[in-house]
C-alpha cells in the first residue's frame, strides 16, 4: 500500500503493531459487546444482501490499472450521449432524510422520466428495459446511470454507465457543464472494464482554481502511507447531438474508486466491511442493532463479525474509561495509519473531512488483522480553503485541528508516544514530501497542463454564440476563500515548523485567531515639556514692584441657583405580550423534508415523509405501527438527524424502549390520540396519509398549500403543547 517514496510502516514503535498493512495478524480477543447472534446476524445479512444489490464478476480481471494513472498524465475523454438519455440524467432531488434512512427506491414512471431503453452490448438494440435505480446524496440529488459511449484516448468502450456525482461540488456547477460524473464500465455490459477497473470517476475541481487540489492531495496521502485513490487528469468533451457536438467541458481529475480493486490492491483482501460515513464526525455509538448504523453508509457486506467488530470500536471511543481505551485502542485502530491519515489532513487544513464535516472518508473493518482503517475521499477543499485568507489562513494548530470536539481524536493525542508519532509525520511532511522545494516542482510540471485548459476553454467561448455557450460560472455564490497555492505551502510549511518547534502557536477551527503581536512593542511617547512662564520684569534700578493698594471692586452678588422641579411620576409599566420561540423541531423538519429546498414544507413532501415513517418502521407496506414501535423509530430518525449526537450513558443505551416518559412516547401517544385508533390499536399507512392530510390543511394558516417555520411551529405546538 505504500506510496513510492512512502514512509517506512514503522518509523516509531507504537505498542501491538506489526509492519505492514496487508499481513495478517493475530487477533486480539475483546468482548466490549455480546456478540450478534439470532435475529440480529439475519438482519446483518438481510441488510448486506440490499447492499450488494448488484454483485460483480467473482474473478477481478488482470489489473493493468498502473496504466491509467500519474500525477501528470493526461487523458482526452469524450463522452457521447443521446438525447433522450441526457435527459433522464439530470437529476431531481429528494428530502435529506431519505439518504439518511440510506432510501434507494425505483423511479416512478408519474415522477420521474421513464426507464431507458438499453441497446444491446454489441450496439444492436434488443428493445430490454432496464430497471434503473436512484443513488440519493446527502445533498438530496437522485442520479441515475444512463448508457453512453465513451472514448478514453480514443479507446472506444460502448453503454458505459454514467451518472453525475457530488454534493457541494454539483451543486456548484448545477446550471453548467462541468459536473462531476462517474463511469462505471460494467453497469451495462457485465464484465466491461478499463484496465482491469470497474469504476472511474470524473471529478470537476470544483471551486478550485488551481485544478490541482485533489491532484496534489491524493498523492500526498499515499506518498504518507495512507491507503489512498491515485489519479491522473482529463481533457474533457462531451456530443449531445442537437445540442453539443464535441463541447469541451474542461479540465477534470480522474480518480480511482474505493472499490473491491481498491481493497485488494492495498489490503490483500476485499472480504471486509467498508464503510463511507456521511454526517458522523464523532463516530457515534447507536446501540446493538446492526440496522442503526445504515447512515455510516455499507458499500459491501456486513458480516456478524464485522458488524459487532465496528458497534465495539464506536462503544470503545465514547464509553470506555481512560484505562481501557489506553490498553485497548491499538487492538481496534491502525493506529500508525490513522495518525498518518490525520498529520496530511492537518498540513493540508482539509477541513471538510473526518476533521469536521464527518464526511469525505472511507473506513475499512481489515478481516485480516481485525484492525480498523481510514481512507480520504473528495478533496476539493483542501489547501486551506476554509474561509481565511493570506498567511492566516496557513497558521492553524496541529495540535487541535478540528472544532468544537472530535471524541477519537482528542483520545488518541491524549496518548504520549501516539501524539510524538503524530509530531513526527507532520515534520517528515514538512521537511519533505510537503517541503516548498518539492511542492514547486510538481507545480511547474503541473501548471501548464492548467494553462492549456483554460485556452481551449477561451477557444470554445469565442467560437460558439454566447446564446449556445453553456454556463461555466457556478449556480450558487461562492463563499470560500481560495489561498493560491504557492503562498499557501510557503506559509504552512513555516507554520507547522514553528508550532513544532514551540515557536508558534496556530488557530483553532471555530475560534477567533489570537490577535497578531506586536514586535517590536511599541514604546510610549515621552510628555512633552511644558516652558515654565518667564518671570516678570524687574522695575528699573532693580527694586521689587510693590502691590498696588486699590483693593479691586467686589464681584456682583451671584444669582440663586433654580428651583428643581420635581420629577415626573414613573410610567406605567405595560406588560409585553410573550412571544413564544419556534418549536426547535419545525427547522429540524424543514431542513430534512423539504426535497426543493425552497424552505417551506409542500403536501407532498408531507405525504412523502410518512412513507419514509413507515419504511424506516419496516411497514413499507403499510402494516400498522404500534405505540411503542412508533415511539422507537421516532427515537431513531432523531439520532439520524442529529449530526453530532452527544454520547448516551450505557445504561440509558441499555434501557432503550423501556423508557416510558421519553419524549418520543409523548409524540407518540398524541399522534395516536389525533387519529383516534382505538386503545392498544396500532396505525396503519392509510390512516397515517390521512391524519397528515387534516394536519396539514389545519396547519396552512393562509391556505396557500404550503408551510412555513412559524405555521409548522403553531402545528407541533397545538398537537403537543410545549
């Protein structure tokens, strides 16, 4: 797994590790939880099966992916797409929580385009309709796979699966052409790949003027040892016909996936758990239940032992004393990779990541040595572009490179000899791989690729009516500052020297910097000398002038001082009326409901969230739900939507549904009484659409079919007063 010029596996001994990330180690035995057995091991495997959905050839063809990649080789692809098919590629959006209840659903012919027609492998179309699925993102785009013909360099390969990609990065370049996309080369034709990869994605560098972020990032991370995508970059062209004919769409980075290749290429196995946890900074424990832990998002199967093995290691960093952690983390973590993993994050200032997004990572439960790994992804915001700008925005601390509180981190640097390992990546990084000499040098290989890019793209735009150009500016305003990235390195080098050599001292994410010294301290002005009056003069002859012996006329009598009126009495003190605050969950609701993101709750969206109620009760077909079931898969979209849960006491974890007088059997209760089923009577999906139906109508204060924060708010408090 390691980069060309990677670190050694072991530079400094770190109690319990072998040296190589592949080799098979000996398990270390710790039970932090009962193992999985019974129904829950079904329920793993139910749940693994739905994930591989879609299975692979079992035999991986000969990886000839070296071919592919290299920090400056250059691909021309072009992607040619019919009409109808670019058409149905465009993305609809869903609510939030359908992606965090992990919802892939078929499309429906009354919402969404209908399915395509897919030509047969050998370009003759046999007229088979494809069931087509949706991939939800956390942003809410639902992106289907279309066929299209792809040339790689002039390479064809014939109904390729493409697909846009993304959140903020989409999102971005929403309106235009440059979207980032993936191919995937089997999806239509079993078996298909590009040199032995299954799987290509096309990101655009979004909000990266330079075009080099994930470029330069990715390979610091492998160069560091961290399991990590290699890339290389794309000249980009796209033929709708009628609408572009060989459009060039820009410069793109193509990355590896983190895929079964992926995992065998630096593993030596693919059988493990692969996680890409979305929104779950601090990792957090969700109880026993396998199904709890569908937001850290599976991209394979489950085991009982991976499964239990991942539930324990989350129990371990939010539960466990100092004591145990200690003697027991390095049983769970890599932990020489994940330090690693954190030093390049931290150079870097990549703080849409593990950091502080809780996104934008893999986690691999490794069967081989039961050990727990950390992988990047998405790194179109590193170098700093968090919002800073000048040398400040290169002068965070190293020592706490995260705000407000990342549980697993502050343990782990809590360790002595695991925080001078930390020390010692970032000065190998510093003084090396990220050193200014070496960083310019990729630079000036790097940017002239950069350059003719953007002249194809001015050739394109003086060639074509501005009317047909297709819009190239982001869809959204951008925000974030871009420090260039020269200065950027320059800066950072010298900050995490200083920080490392106690000289310096750098800001944390989410506080205000410290305000810059003065130096030299500046002195205070000395007062200025007053010139004593001259004496008078002398008379002549040099006697002293005698008073003069007129007295001087006596001051007019002062006038009396003005009679105080008295002060006017107090007013009245007029009581105020009370105005009570929003109902906290009313912003919940809209932020992980509202599908158009117009910032008011429609019908459907209503209607909508009642089916997904269901689908997370496991009623998606309607069976009625009972007090305590409603109760509890109410418990469970508030852990869902709680981006950054504090951790639960065990015991409170233990005693779950047991709990009576949790607010969740309040709502439940009243939700019940709403809609008047009868004493021990569960509700079924019809009678949930219609009690949403009568909520929503009494809730629409002006009747315009939509709900704002503040009549959502009336609604919730009418139903359970406050």
């Amino acid at each position: 797994m390691r980069g060309e010029h990677a670190l050694p596996a072991t530079v400094i001994p770190l109690p319990g590790r072998s040296a190589h990330v592949g080799a098979v180690r000996v398990s270390r035995k710790t039970t932090m939880l009962p193992r999985v057995a019974g129904i829950s091991a079904l329920l793993i495997a139910v749940l693994s099966a739905a994930v591989m959905a879609r299975t692979r050839p079992t035999t991986l063809p000969a990886d000839e992916s070296h071919r592919i990649f290299g920090i400056d080789r250059l691909w021309t692809v072009h992607l040619r797409i019919t009409p109808e098919h670019w058409k149905q590629m465009q993305p609809t959006r869903a609510c939030r929580l359908a992606y965090m209840l992990g919802v892939v659903r078929q499309e429906s012919p009354t919402t969404q385009p209908a399915p395509a027609t897919m030509p047969a492998a050998d370009g003759a179309d046999d007229g088979s309709v494809l069931e087509r699925r949706v991939t939800i993102s956390p942003f809410g785009y639902e992106y289907k796979y279309v066929p299209a013909t792809v040339e790689m360099d002039g390479e064809v390969y014939r109904n390729v699966g493409v697909r846009f990609k993304g959140n903020s990065s989409y999102s971005y370049y929403a309106s235009g052409l440059k979207r980032p996309m993936k191919l995937d080369f089997d999806r239509f034709v079993p078996g298909q790949h590009f040199f032995g990869l299954f799987t290509i994605n096309l990101q655009n560098n979004a909000l990266d003027p330079s075009e080099l972020r994930e470029a330069l990032s990715y390979l610091l991370f492998r160069d560091a040892g961290v399991p990590a995508p290699r890339t290389a970059l794309a000249m980009v062209y796209l033929t709708v016909d009628g609408l572009y004919d060989r459009q060039f769409v820009g410069l793109y980075t193509m990355i590896e996936e983190v895929d079964r290749a992926f995992l065998r290429r630096h593993f030596g196995n693919d059988a493990g758990l692969l996680l890409k946890p979305e929104g779950t900074r601090n990792l957090a424990y969700l109880g026993q239940e396998w199904e709890n832990y569908r937001r850290f998002n599976p991209k394979t199967p489950a085991t009982p032992e991976t499964a239990q093995r991942f539930m324990e290691f989350t129990r371990l960093i939010h539960h466990a004393d100092d004591e145990t952690f200690v003697s027991t983390i390095g049983s769970y973590l890599a932990v020489d990779e994940f330090l690693r993993f954190i030093a390049v994050n931290a150079i870097l200032i990549n703080m849409d990541s593990f950091l502080s997004g809780g996104h934008n990572f893999y986690v691999y439960v490794n069967p081989a040595d039961n050990l727990i790994y950390f992988m990047p992804w998405d790194l179109n915001f590193s170098f700093g572009s968090g919002g800073k700008s000048g040398a400040e925005a290169a002068a965070m601390s190293i020592y706490q490179p995260f705000p407000s509180t990342n549980r697993l981190l502050e343990r782990v640097m809590a360790i002595y000899h695991y925080r001078a390992a930390y020390e010692y990546y970032l000065k190998r990084l510093a003084d090396g791989w990220f050193s200014v000499q070496r960083m310019y040098g990729l630079l000036d290989r790097l940017e002239p690729i950069v350059q003719r890019a953007e002249t194809l793209l001015r050739q394109t735009a003086a060639t074509r009516p501005a009317a047909t150009m297709p819009a190239t500016a982001p869809a959204v305003t951008i925000t974030r500052t871009r420090p260039e990235l020269r200065a950027f390195i320059a800066d950072r080098v010298a900050s995490v020297t200083g920080q490392l050599a106690g000289q310096a001292v750098g800001w944390v994410p989410g506080e205000r910097p410290p305000p810059k010294p003065v130096w030299p301290p500046a002195v205070p002005p000395k007062p200025a000398v007053v010139a004593r009056p001259a004496p008078p003069p002398k008379p002549p002859g040099g006697a002293i002038a005698k008073p003069p012996t007129t007295l001087p006329a006596k001051p007019a009598a002062v006038a009396a001082k003005p009679v105080k009126p008295p002060a006017p009495p107090p007013p009245v003190a007029v009581a105020k009326p009370v105005v009570k605050p929003p109902h906290p969950a009313a912003a919940v609701m809209i932020r992980n409901l509202d599908a158009d993101r117009d910032g008011l709750l429609a019908r459907h969206e209503m209607l909508d969230a009642v089916r997904l109620f269901f689908h997370a009760a496991g009623r998606p077909e309607g069976g009625a739900v009972s007090e305590e079931l409603l109760a509890d898969t109410l418990d469970r979209i508030d852990e869902l939507l709680d981006l950054n849960p504090a951790p639960k006491p065990a015991a409170e974890m233990a005693a779950g549904s047991a709990v009576r007088d949790r607010p969740s059997m309040m709502w439940a209760r009243a939700l019940l009484k709403a809609a008047d089923v009868g004493e021990g009577e569960g509700i079924t999906l019809s009678e949930a659409l219609a009690l949403m139906e009568r909520l929503f109508i009494e809730a629409d204060a002006n009747n315009d079919g939509l709900l704002t924060q503040k009549e959502l708010s009336d609604a919730l408090d009418r139903l359970v007063p406050r």
